[in-house]
C-alpha cells in the first residue's frame, strides 16, 4: 500500500512540476468559462449606427438622444443624404442606419404619425434582427412617455429595411466563418505539426546538412499546404455558389488574392507555433485551444465583437480571422472593392511578416 502511495505521490510531483500539465488543467478551463461567458451572448452593446435625420426638430433629437443614451447604441456618424448609406454600410464599422423622415414632428403633431425607416446590414442575419427590435424597443417606449402626457395618442411606425441579405439566410454567416476556420486550421495546424515531426524524430537536423538551405527546407514543407489550402477555398467558395445559392458580389480575383494572404499569414502562424513546440501533441493542442476557440469566439463569425467586454474586443483585434471575416464579407456580400479593405489587407500582411520575424528569432536549431 505505501509503494501504490508513494507512486501517487510521483505523478502528483510529475504534474506539480510540469507548468504545461498545469496549464492545460487548471488555465484552459479557467480562459474558456471566461471566453464562452463573456463572448456567447445574444444581446448588442455599444453598436456603431449612423442617422440620417432629414427633418432636424426638436422630436427626432429627443429620439436620437434616447437612442444614444442607452447601452445597446453607439452614434458613430450623421448621414447628409441618402447616397452616403450604401458607403457607409461598405466600410463594415455601422451596422444599421436611422432614416428619420421630412417633416417628421410636424407629422407627428398633423397626422398623428410618422415613420422612421431602420436599414440594418443583414450580412449577421442575428444582429440585423436585435437591432431591429432593440430599435422598436426604445421607440415604444419614447411614445409611452409623451402619450401619458398628451391627449393625443402619437403612433411612430419603424421600417425596417435589411441589406445585403434579405431574407436573412444564415448560411451568409456561416460559410465565411466556415471557410476562415478551415484555411486556419488547415494552414496553421498542420504546418506547425509537419515542422514539429521532423523535429520530434530528429530528422531536421538530416535535412538541415544537405545541401538545401534552412529557409528552403521550411518553404518545401509550407508549400503542399499553400496548394492544398487554395484547393480547400475554392472548393468552399463553389460549394457556397452552387449549393448555397450565395452570392459572390464582388471580384473573384481579389476574392481570391486575399484568401491566398489569409493562407500565408495561417501558415506564418503555424511555423511560429512549430517554433515554441517540442512535440507533435504540443503543436496540436496550440492550434486547436490557442486557435480554434479565439477565431470561433473572437473573431466576429458568430457572436459580434462590439458587444464584447472591451479587453476582448481589444484580443480581437490580433486575431487574422476577424480582420478576413470582414474582408470575405465584403467581398462576397456587399460587393466591396480594395478601397474598402485595403486597411484589413495591410494588417493581414503586416502579421505575416510579424510572425515570419518572430519565428526567425526564437527558431533554434540544435544539433546533438
């Protein structure tokens, strides 16, 4: 019985001691509760819309006001014209637009009526819907308060007009998402554990004497993944097309341009994470925790990121996903051109070089 204890014991000093078993124990579960707690909601905060207010009274700034002042809205811009909505739908930061209309006090005070239009981009078929009736809300209410103090019964009537995706099909949400994880985790994952094999058997150190190049050999083991990557998007995209009936309103050129700097930024990433991984297992549960979670949580595919806790919407943004989740969106949704992502682009790129440095730096080859 001592013996059985004292093996007890071993694998207790043997977990103690390793900071990567304790990790795993105690840190992941621990990250996830707090990811999937304050990530999974289906509430809105702090969502950016603009207004287009072509009557400017005295009602509609205390509707703008009320609006304003609650936590589900954000003013991020006032509309001059109707023409500027299309714009600024396509730089992605406003997710729905207030149309007041002409005259709207002076029909509320004649007609007993007026009627505000709420365009709301459809491109997140579950937010354009909370906004919608967040919206309807707070509007219900504003009529509450001045009715109890009228003898008039005023009725203000939303119209609410979706973009972009009209009949609200969620496969305009998911296959974006889809297609983001997959070239993640085909790119990243499997590259970080193709680098990391060679090192666990100790075969690097054969390839590394031969007559390639160091740089040689980690783009000769990249490269498959490049190809079969691209395979996996275009295969994706025409399932989407053709099976989906999802639209492509944009250039499939840049469409796919961009896919093939998502790839390489991905496969970046899996050579930094080979860099700091000592065995296969290692390198796969990096790209599974450390990746698959953050781009399903994080990245604005499911749950949208501005009704995040700051601190998590400030993790978002080293996230590649988010930054291609709003590219192929507006690509293949709303027909944006590189005027309108060109800044998303210069991020993915400035991360691929980012990690290819820092790869550079820590990667340590040792030959015993």
């Amino acid at each position: 019985m001592k013996r059985f204890i004292g093996f007890i014991k071993k694998e207790f000093y043997h977990i103690f001691r390793d900071k990567r078993s304790l990790f795993i124990l105690f840190g992941m579960p621990i990250a996830q509760i707090l990811l999937f707690g304050f990530a999974i909601t289906n509430e809105i905060n702090n969502v950016d819309i603009a207004i287009l207010d072509h009557s400017k009274d005295v009602t509609t700034k205390e509707i703008i006001h009320k609006i304003s002042a609650s936590n589900y809205f954000s003013i991020h811009q006032f509309l001059e014209k109707e023409s500027d909505i299309e714009s600024v739908f396509k730089k992605g930061k406003v997710k729905a637009v207030l149309n007041f209309e002409k005259d709207f006090s002076k029909n509320l005070i004649k007609n007993n009526h007026s009627t505000i239009q709420v365009i709301t981009d459809a491109t997140d078929p579950n937010t354009a819907n909370t906004i919608s009736n967040y919206v309807n809300a707070i509007l219900q209410s504003y009529l509450k308060e001045q009715n109890n103090n009228s003898t008039m019964a005023y009725q203000i009537t939303p119209q609410t007009h979706m973009v972009y995706n009209p009949e609200l099909k969620s496969v305009y949400m998911f296959v974006p998402g889809v297609m983001t994880i997959i070239l993640m985790l085909v790119s990243a994952m499997m590259t970080s554990i193709s680098i990391t094999r060679e090192k666990e058997l100790g075969t690097m150190e054969i390839l590394l004497v031969s007559p390639l190049k160091p740089f040689q050999v980690i783009i000769g083991k990249v490269f498959p993944y490049i190809f079969l990557s691209i395979i996996n998007a275009v295969i994706i995209i025409v399932l989407s097309i053709f099976i989906f009936k999802m639209p492509v309103q944009g250039s499939l050129f840049l469409l796919g341009v961009e896919s093939v700097i998502f790839i390489i930024t991905s496969l970046a990433l899996g050579i930094l994470i080979s860099t700091i991984s000592a065995t296969q297992q290692t390198a796969m549960m990096i790209s599974l925790m450390g990746l698959m979670l953050p781009v399903i949580l994080l990245s604005g595919f499911i749950f949208p990121v501005s009704s995040m806790p700051v601190p998590l919407q400030v993790i978002s943004n080293i996230i590649p996903a988010k930054w291609f989740i709003i590219i192929i969106k507006g690509i293949m949704l709303k027909g944006v051109g590189l005027q309108f992502i060109w800044k998303e682009t210069l991020i993915l790129l400035g991360m691929t070089v980012f990690f290819i440095g820092l790869s550079i730096k820590k990667y340590k080859i040792r030959l015993e």
